[in-house]
C-alpha cells in the first residue's frame, strides 16, 4: 500500500470514528431530552413487561406526535396538553390501527403512523387522557370519549375542579364514572341540547357506576332550561346501578321565578333492578327564598315505572346513608308505578323546609313487597299534608316503618288540611300489611296532626303500631280509620302524650281495633264518627289515672249498636 492510499484509508477510518461519535451523541441527546420532534429514538430498552421501548417518556401528547416513531415502539407520555396533567399514557406505535382514530385511544403521528392507547378491560382512563379540562366546556368531548370508551374500558375518572357540561351527556351501559371527591360536573349556562334531562341512558340494558361525583346545577330566569321541568339525571333500563359518595344539587338564583329541577330520576322505566345508593347527598334548593304557598315541582330521588300501568316488577332497591335537603312541594324520595320488591331506605337524614309539601315520601301506585323504612332521621320545617304516603296498592303489599326519629315543626299547620297525617295509608284494596314499630315521633314547636296513620278507603289491612314514642299533638290519636272496611288494627306497647283522643273511626265496615299496654297520658277516649261497623277492645292500659276509657260519639254517629266496645284491666 503507498503512501496516498495509506492516508486515503486513514481519512475513511477518521470518518467512521466521527459518525460513531455522532450518533452515541445524538442517542445521548434523544434520552435525556425526548421531546425534541427532530430525534429518531431508539427502541433498545425493554419494558418491564418485555415489549421494545424507548427508553423516555414525551412531555405531552403533541411532543409525541412530532417525533419519528417506528412501528412496534412502545412510548409514553406525562401529560395530555400539558406535562403532569393526569393525561399521561402508555402507547404502541401501529402502521394501521383497527379502531377510528378519535385522538384518545387512537392518535395520528408523524410519518402516517399511529398511537393506540395500551389499556386493558380493568383500565380507568382519566378525562385529560382525551383533553378534558376543568373551567371548560366539555360536553362534546365527553361524549367522544364515552362513546370510544364503551365495551373497551373499566371506566373513566374526573380530577379536582368544577368541569361544564353544555351538552346533553350520553351515558353507556359498563361504563363507570369516577371521581376523586372533588370533581364536579355542572351545567353550564350556555347549556344547548334538545330534551329536558341532562344526563340520560343510550343503551337498552344499562349497568352503571357513579363514585365520588358531584352533580351540580345551577340556574335562573335566563337558563335555557328554566322554562320547563327539568333533570339532573334521568336513568331508563337499570339493570343494575351503584352511587357512591356523589351529590346531586340544585339552586335557583332568581327564587322569585318558580324553576322546577328534578335531581336524579329513574324515568318511567321498564327495567329497575339491584339499585345501591349510599353515601350520597341530594339537596333540591330550588325553592330557597320563594313563597312557601306557591306550587313549585321538582324532586330530590324519584323511581318510577312505565306511566299508565303497574305491570312491570323491580327489585333489590338500597338507599343507605344518605343525606338529603329538599325545598320544593314535591317528594324528596317518591317511588312509584310498578311491581317493587325489597327495598330498603335506612340510616338517612332527610329533611324539609321552605315549601309546603303534599308528602315527603311517596309509595304510590303498585306493589309493594318487603319495604323497609328504618333508622332513618327525618326533619320537617315546612307544613306536609302526609310525612310518608302508601297509597292506590294493587297487591299484596309489606311495609315495615322502623326505628326512625320523626322530627315535625312546621309552623301553623292545620291538621284538618295542611297537616293531616305523619303516615297516610290510602287507596289500598289489596289485603295489605303496615307494620310502624320502635320510632320516636316528636315536635319542638306542638305542630299538631290529625292522626298518627290516616287508614282511608282501605280494604282488608293489618295494620301494627307498637313501642313506638309518641310526643307530637294529635287530634284523632294514633289511628283514624275512615271509609274503610275490615281492617285490623294492633296498638300496642306505645307511649303517646298530648293526643285528645286515643283513636278514631269514621264509616267503618267491619274490622277490629285493639289497643293494649300503652302508656297513655292525654286520653281515654275513642273517638266514633258517622255510620260504623266495628269491634273495638281496650285492654291493660296505664292511662295515667285518667279513668276507665270509653266510646266518645261524635254528633254525626248513627247505628250505635254496631260498634261493639270492651275495656278490662285499665289504670
């Protein structure tokens, strides 16, 4: 070799060693700063679950779609839009994805290539994931993302602060909602879609989540809204649904405008099964600040069947410790039109104020069956015709109403119209049985009731009062049995204070009224009015020396000598 080619092959040496040098250098660069969009990663580093990685993550999502990428890389990201954003994720770089890109779960890269989200059937994906942002408006991102989540996901997760919804929000059926306690999802001023409910079901046969999410709904005389009755959530086609720790909230800021909001509804529904709602709280505030006579609607939690018939069977319902703040004339809780078997409300708070209301709590229109009413702790500041109403029962129905607290201060009530019963039983033509037992019924300001259980237009009803503690007025005592046939009547072991009679019956047709071992300090009287039919025994009470009890007939009683009366071993 002369010397030219020895120095021809020195200078090519010299080259390979600077591009070696060079490409170290820039793979050097690449780890320590992988957002730069001008460097070409290297793939050497495997994950620990053995796929071909990187060696980095991207700042942001829109790092990773300036940088040349390979097919079969495995990259991720800290953030969505910004670095630390919740947003971050794990991607595979793909030639061709299967799946519509939709900038969530399928991004589109530099060098036509594509970013599929990794996840798997019990992956959360966070909101930022798909650019979803507290302070904005995100209804029709949400709507992207659910509609791309459904069948793929376990379900998807807000962060802290208050995100607006201005557009109806499709939920779909396996798809859990989440929170962190702090997320709120509110409807926004500038709110558009047609319909009245904001949240609403897509899918025939839904199973849903909600967990640690608050629902907030503010409005006034210029909401989109405000001129209709509207809801919050309104679910169809439960087959089953759980809340946890959520809140369900309405104001109205213009209260001399009467706005009727609804907070979570199960909406004339065929399907309505395995309900769990626990740890919540549901406050209507809607009627803050207006006319407490005005008629305002909108309830707290209503479920109720197909309009138009009875037909459909539900099961398995639990409210549980829940705290609920209502203030329109409608039912807080109302549970309606159909066939409802085993379902329990217990330890809730619930109370009323600011609006006259027909009934607190509503059982209507069905059946009944193993309904449980217990520990709850209900408070009424506003003036109720009925506390709980059962009413227009068309089967066999049980209904146990159990160690709750029963708190009643309206003020001026009227017990021959505004007051009229703590529990109406009305309607009932089907053999039924009411069991009220261990509750504690009492007044700080002597709100005064006509009667303890209104029984009217009933058929055939059992019907057990016991050991419950009675302290709040009542005109016609513990039960007023009116217009009503062959019913059976058990009281007994209560302590009742401040009634003027012990009980009443009005246009009875058969039936047996017991009253045994009660303590009974105002009264030793029955009250009787019109035309009756009815046995009634008086039996091992302390009346506080009161004297022995007796029929008191009211100046309309006729056919005297149907009623049939007995007292024995009375103090």
């Amino acid at each position: 070799m002369d010397k030219n080619q020895k120095q021809y092959f020195n200078s090519i040496v010299v080259l390979l060693l600077v591009a070696i040098l060079l490409e170290v250098a820039i793979l050097d660069i690449s780890r320590d700063n992988p957002s730069n969009p001008a460097v070409i990663v290297d793939p050497s580093v495997p994950l620990s679950g053995g796929d071909v990685y990187d060696g980095f993550e991207f700042s942001t999502v829109e790092d990773m779609r300036q940088t040349d990428l390979e097919v079969g890389w495995i990259v991720s990201t800290a953030g969505y839009r910004y670095e630390d954003d919740n947003g971050g994720a794990t991607y595979r770089i793909v030639q061709k994805s299967e799946y519509k890109t939709d900038n969530v779960y399928v991004i589109p890269i530099r060098g036509h290539l594509y970013a599929e989200m990794v996840f798997d059937e019990d992956t959360i994906v966070n909101v930022a994931s798909a650019g979803i942002y507290p302070e904005e408006n995100i209804g029709a991102k949400l709507n992207t993302l659910m509609y791309y989540s459904r069948g793929r996901v376990r379900g998807i997760e807000f962060n802290s602060g208050t995100y607006y919804i201005e557009k109806k929000i499709y939920l779909y059926d396996g798809l859990e909602v989440y929170g962190n306690g702090e997320s709120v999802l509110s409807v926004a001023h500038d709110y558009s879609s047609s319909g009245t409910a904001v949240f609403v079901c897509s899918d025939t046969d839904m199973n849903l989540v909600f967990d640690s999410i608050c629902f907030d709904y503010e409005t006034d005389n210029t909401h989109p809204l405000s001129r209709c009755e509207s809801v919050l959530m309104a679910l169809t086609n439960i087959s089953s649904c759980t809340i946890n720790n959520c809140s369900f909230r309405a104001v109205n800021n213009t209260p001399e405008a009467n706005i009727a909001i609804d907070l979570l509804w199960f909406m004339h529904t065929p399907k309505m099964n395995n309900i769990s709602i626990t740890d919540c709280v549901f406050e209507n505030l809607t009627g803050v600040g207006s006319s407490p006579d005005t008629m305002l609607r909108g309830g707290s939690l209503w479920m109720s069947g197909p309009s138009g018939t009875t037909n459909y069977e539900f099961s398995d319902i639990e409210i549980s410790n829940c705290i609920f703040n209502h203030t329109t004339n409608d039912e807080a809780i109302g549970i309606w039109s159909g066939k409802f078997k085993n379902v329990t409300l217990n330890n809730n708070t619930i109370e009323s104020s600011e609006h006259n209301t027909n009934n607190i709590i509503t059982f209507y229109r069905g059946q009944f069956t193993n309904v449980l009413f217990a520990d709850n702790d209900l408070s009424s500041y506003s003036k109720a015709n009925a506390v709980i109403k059962i009413g227009d029962i068309s089967s066999d129905s049980t209904i146990d109403i159990v160690g709750n607290d029963l708190s009643l201060n309206a003020d001026g009530g009227n017990p021959y119209s505004t007051t009229q019963s703590i529990i109406l039983l009305i309607d009932d033509k089907a053999n039924s049985t009411l069991v009220v037992q261990d509750n504690t019924i009492s007044t700080d300001n002597d709100t005064e009731y006509r009667s303890l259980i209104n029984c009217k237009n009933n058929t055939s009803n059992q019907i057990e009062l016991s050991n419950n503690d009675i302290t709040c007025p009542l005109v016609y005592g513990m039960i007023y049995i009116n217009q009503s046939k062959d019913i059976d009547a058990e009281i007994r072991g209560n302590s009742i204070d401040n009634a003027s009679y012990i009980a009443a019956a009005s246009n009875c047709d058969g039936g047996e009224l017991g009253i045994f071992d009660n303590t009974i300090v105002s009264s030793n009287e029955v009250l009787v009015k019109e035309t009756n039919t009815l046995n009634c025994v008086v039996q091992n009470n302390d009346f506080d020396g009161q004297g022995n009890p007796s029929i008191n007939y009211h100046s309309s009683a006729k056919n005297k000598s149907n009623v049939l009366f007995s007292e024995s071993d009375n103090n």
